[in-house]
C-alpha cells in the first residue's frame, strides 16, 4: 500500500476528535472522505501531513514512518496537500510559483536570486504542470487576477510540481462557482494515473463520480467504507448523512 494510517488518536483536552482511525491508499486509487461537519475529516488530514501530532498512531507511506517528521519532511518524502482555503502569494505570476516550487523540491530553494528562466529543464516542468491542469492562458498573471477555479487549479500545480506520491485535497471544490466546477472536475480526472488521492469533499456529485472507494467518517471514526454503491446503499450512511431513510 502506498499510504497506510494505523489508529491514529487525537484529543483536544477533554474532545476526543479522531478515535483509532485505520484505512490504506493504494498507489493510484482516489478515495474521497466524506462525513458531517464536525467529523473530524480536516483534523485526520492534519495528522496525515503532520500539521497535527496524533496521541497515538502511526503513518506509514511505502512501509516508512512518517508519524515522527514534520509536515516539510513528509512533503519530501512523497506526500503532499491542498487547503480547503486557498493561501497563494497573490501577487507572483502562476509560472513563477510553480517553478519555485519545483525549486524547493530540487534542493534549489537558495538560488532564488537567480532568474527562474535560467533553468530550462524547470521551466519545461513547470509549463508541462500548466499545460496538464489547462491553466498556460494564467501563466503570467498574479492568483489575484484569476477566478476562484483558477485559484484552486493553481494550489493543484504546486502540489504537482512537487511530484508526490499521495494528494490530499482538502474541498478542491469549496468556493468555487458552480460555473467553474467543471474546470476543476476535468483537472482532477486529467491527474496522473499513478497519483494516490485522498480528497475531503462535500459535493456529493463529484465525490461519487470520482471516487473508486469512499470513507465516512462520523464523530471522529470511520462509521462505513466502501464503493460508492456500497456508500449509497448504506443505511447509517443513508439515515445519518445522504439524507435518506433507511
């Protein structure tokens, strides 16, 4: 398994928040998290890229342990993700942004002095990111400039750029008009065949036509899992959140 989660625990004082959550990600496969408001789904991925240290647990990514480095140490490792509330520098063009990211994940963070353009092989990397979510017409422009969509597909490129093995995207779709859902929609379909995904979504829409396995999480731990008919056909899943009677 790619990702593999063992009881991860967390408590806040006296909440409990996460309780013994275990699930594995095979290489490739997209599985959405999916559960309530207050589930716990922002706080597991917390604890899945290190934002968060967990009570208990371990996170395993190709068999190694990660639960001990920090959230840089497993971005270079393989594991990488996007935020439910974009945060890009506003103000630096597209193509810059996701050249440094490639930068940093060279070791080349420290020649930031020097033009971007002096390294064709960057360059050629960073267009061929663009060019895959759709976003060359942005290059040269600043995320303030753009539309949320944009915005969104832009944070995806910097996750790319930085060639990892698992993309947590936390609500790819929050935010976004209706109008430019499509575009992020046939950005996560055109991702790399080989990239797992683990995405948090409230869209039922696309949750359920682009996940192969769905987790529900509820109070903190993992209540049903399974394809999407099996999730659809659920009854606690149904009764507790699809807003069907069982």
């Amino acid at each position: 398994m790619t990702l593999s989660i063992r009881k991860l625990d967390k408590s806040f004082g006296g909440l409990h928040v996460t309780r013994s959550v275990s699930f594995d990600l095979g290489r490739g496969e997209r599985v959405a998290l999916i559960g309530p408001n207050g589930a716990g789904k922002t706080t597991l991925v917390n604890l899945i890229s290190g934002t968060l240290k967990p009570g208990g647990g371990e996170v395993l990514l190709e068999g190694r342990r990660l639960t001990h480095l920090s959230q840089a140490r497993r971005v270079a490792c393989g594991l990488a993700r996007t935020f439910q509330i974009t945060t890009l520098p506003a103000h630096m063009p597209v193509l810059n942004q996701v050249e440094m990211a490639i930068h940093a994940r060279l070791g080349m963070a420290h020649r930031w002095w020097r033009p971007f353009s002096a390294c064709r092989e960057v360059r050629d990397e960073a267009w061929s990111i663009l060019e895959r979510l759709a976003l060359e017409p942005a290059a040269a422009q600043a995320p303030s400039g753009l539309a949320y969509g944009e915005q969104r597909l832009v944070e995806m490129a910097l996750a790319l750029a930085l060639r990892p093995a698992v993309l947590m995207l936390d609500e790819p779709m929050a935010g976004v008009p209706r109008g430019e859902g499509r575009t992020v929609l046939r950005a996560l379909e055109d991702l790399p065949g080989s990239l797992s995904i683990l995405m948090i979504e409230h869209d039922m829409d696309l949750v359920f036509s682009f996940a192969q396995r769905i987790i529900v999480l509820a109070e903190g731990r993992i209540m049903a899992e399974g394809t999407p008919d099996e999730i659809r056909r659920h009854p606690e899943v149904r009764a507790a959140y699809l807003g069907a009677k069982s």
